[in-house]
C-alpha cells in the first residue's frame, strides 16, 4: 500500500475527547502522570482490517473508555488507526503513530517480527476462557486420529475469520502432515497429503462433514459445541492448544506510567459497570488479563506454531479481519 493510501486510513480514526462524559464513580481513579510529564497527547489504539467502518464502530466505545480512565496520565483523548495489513501496522507502530495494537494473537506475533512491541495482555470470549480448534469427523468414518487423515479432504470455515484456521492448519503441520489446498471438495488427494477446502462458515464444515462431502472439518471450540451439541455423528479427532481471543501490546518506546496506566485500565474493565458494557460491544469479550508468566508460557506455544506458517499469517491477515 502507498503512503498516501496508509496516511488516509490513519485519517479515518475517530478522536474520542477525554472530557466528553463524566467518570462513573465506581471506576478505578486514573493513574496520575509522572510530574516530568508535561505535554498532554491523545493515546493511539490501532488494529489490522479492510474494513475500518466497522472496525471503527467496534473500537470506538474502548477508545472512549481508555480516553477517560486514562484523563489523569497525560492523555488528551484516544484516537483509532485502522491498518490494511501487518506490515503497515508495524510502521505505524515504529513510527509512532499507533500506542495499543489489538489483535489476534497471530496477527501480534507476526508484527512483533517486524517491528519492537511488548506484549501486555490477553482477551477472553464471553462465556469460555481461552480458545481453541476442534477438529473432527464423523463418528463411523474410520478415522481416529489426526494421522488418519492423510489421503483424506478437511474443510475450514474461511481464512479471515479469526485465528481458528490458522491454528488449525498449524497444529496439523506440527503433527508431521503435510497440507495441500485444493480447488473444491470433489478434488483429488493424493494418499501422503492432506487436501482442504475453505467453506465459508462454520455451519457448512459441520454439515459437510456429516453429509460426506468432506472427511474432516476444524472449527473453533465455542462454535463446535453449538452447532455439533446432541450430535453424536461426530467424533472430535483432535483439539488444538488454548489461545486468547485477542492479544494487546504496545510499542516498546511507549512511556513506562502509561503502559502501567493501560494495563491497569483495561485488566479492571470487568469490575465496572461501563467497562462490562464496552467489553460486551467489543467481539463479545468478557475480560482482559494481564499477561502473567503462565499466559507468556503459552503465548511461546503459539510463537511456535506461529512459525510454521509465518507467511500466510501475513496474507491471512490482508484478505480480512483477524479477529
């Protein structure tokens, strides 16, 4: 993307003012500024999508949250910078031009490649804690276990919805299988690979699956036990490792008291009545955690898988929204 192109998708971030709604009175006081810090500025909160309308209206209601817990540290206001891709959003991040970056924990660790940011805390899904791939297939097909399915089609939902295929296809790769995507279902593959097929929606895998269209399907946990609930057509082959819906972090250069401030105002928006009513509008996330020696354990457990399909993440990432 040009510079100009960039330049005019950071101009469509809508700047929330900090003085613009009063405090609730049960939330946590705003973390004063460090005397040394005299110049007050609006904190920049970015993601990575194509569409910034709607990302816009899903970011709004936590730059306004941020805007005024934050009012006591030297922050003006909160503006939202929507990027088209990662590589665009690690410029934004390198140059100062975006503080926060939320993501899915995918989309953040292939930005921390390309540019110095910390990681500081992690999403929950309403409803579950951290997240996961079910991949499955029907009860009476013969197959058992992930090594089963060579010679065999899946099927994933679609590239662009949240990290789900992509933690899918690497924890099949990092079973020691080898992926070919085919052009449709009736494709042929051959016995030493596994083919896959894209069907749009979590719905179709599962029905796909049960009508023998394909072998396998892989869809998130949340989704799995809704639509494949009393089904017992279905055999669950392998379930992935545990990620957080959405992963925040900052760039490195961020000053100390006010990465300590954002951390503290996010980690205690479930405690608020207003913090609950933004977290709901945004993805449905029920809370944010600090990231703490357990959560970066685990976090190196996707680093991992992270780098069996480094360069798809990126083009993942470009045909649409991570999250």
């Amino acid at each position: 993307m040009s510079r100009v192109l960039l330049l005019a998708a950071v101009a469509l971030a809508a700047h929330v003012q900090s003085g613009c709604s009063r405090r609730n009175p049960d939330s946590p006081t705003p973390a004063p500024a460090p005397r040394e810090y005299v110049q007050r500025r609006p904190i920049i909160i970015g993601t990575v999508s194509r569409d910034a309308d709607t990302e816009l209206r899903t970011l709004k209601p936590l730059a306004g949250y941020l805007a005024r817990r934050l009012s006591g540290a030297g922050v003006s206001g909160a503006l939202v910078a929507i990027a088209p891709d990662i590589p665009a959003m690690a410029d934004l991040l390198r140059t100062g031009q975006v503080d926060l970056y939320i993501d899915d924990p995918f989309a953040v660790i292939a930005a921390s490649r390309l540019t110095n940011i910390e990681f500081l805390l992690q999403g929950r899904e309403e409803g579950t804690g951290e997240s996961h791939s079910v991949i499955f297939a029907r009860a009476r097909s013969g197959l058992g276990s992930l090594d089963d399915l060579r010679g065999r089609m899946v099927a994933f939902a679609e590239p662009s919805r949240g990290p789900w295929y992509l933690l899918s296809k690497a924890s099949l790769l990092q079973a020691g299988l080898s992926l070919s995507q085919k052009p449709n279902t009736a494709s042929a593959v051959g016995r030493r690979e596994v083919g896959y097929v894209f069907s749009d929606d979590d719905a179709q895998t599962v029905t796909w699956v049960l009508r023998g269209t394909v072998d396998a399907g892989a869809i998130d946990n949340a989704s799995f036990d809704k639509l494949a609930r009393g089904r017992k057509k279905l055999a669950v082959l392998s379930r992935t490792i545990e990620v957080p819906k959405q992963v925040v972090s900052c760039r490195r250069d961020l000053r100390p008291h006010l990465v300590k401030a954002l951390a503290a105002a996010l980690a205690g928006m479930n405690r608020t009545a207003d913090g609950r009513a933004v977290l709901a509008r945004f993805d449905k996330t029920r809370q944010f955690d600090v990231l703490d020696e357990d959560g970066k354990a685990a976090f190196e457990r996707i680093r991992k898988l992270a780098r069996l399909i480094g360069p798809e993440i990126l083009a993942t990432a470009s045909a649409g929204d991570t999250r």
